[in-house]
C-alpha cells in the first residue's frame, strides 16, 4: 500500500496543472508514492491560499514547488524521509 505523500492542487483548464499532473504521476508512479489532486474551484481555502500559485505541490503537506514541477526536486524530496506536515501549509 502506497503512502500518499504529494498533493498536487490546481484547477481544471489550466495547461500548467496539466502538465505537473503528468510529472507528479510519473515521479508518484516511479518511487511508489500516492499523490493526491486537489481543485482550488472546489475549495474556498484553497483558493485563498493558493489561486495566485497554481500548481502548487505539497510534500508530505509542506509546499514544495509552484507553477512548474522539476521531477529531479520532486523525487529528491520524495527520498528524503517524510516529515510532519506544516499545519499552516493547509
């Protein structure tokens, strides 16, 4: 059973989640890590706090990227042992 330990968190339509769709699930899909999607148009907290950023990833709840995500940082990040998440990373 994989942990989920990234969270992508985005919107629909938009080309740039699409494309950090696509590494995150590789990057996921390669180390054997769950990732979860999260749409800011579902989420009035999210939006507030991201709308500005997206695609925003999180690691193990922590931001870790925005706008673009570089598959070397993400599994680099994925390596290292997952850390409590940041209640203030949402």
């Amino acid at each position: 059973m994989t942990t989920t330990r990234i969270t992508l968190i985005g919107r629909p339509g938009c080309h740039l989640c699409d494309d950090a769709r696509a590494v995150v699930e590789q990057v996921a899909t390669e180390l054997d890590v769950g990732w979860d999607g999260r749409s800011i148009d579902d989420d009035p907290e999210l939006r507030e706090q991201w709308a500005d950023h997206i695609p925003v990833t999180l690691v193990d709840g922590r931001s870790h990227d925005f706008f673009r995500v570089s598959p070397d940082r993400l599994r680099a990040a994925l390596n290292r042992p997952p850390r409590p998440a940041d209640p203030a990373s949402g």
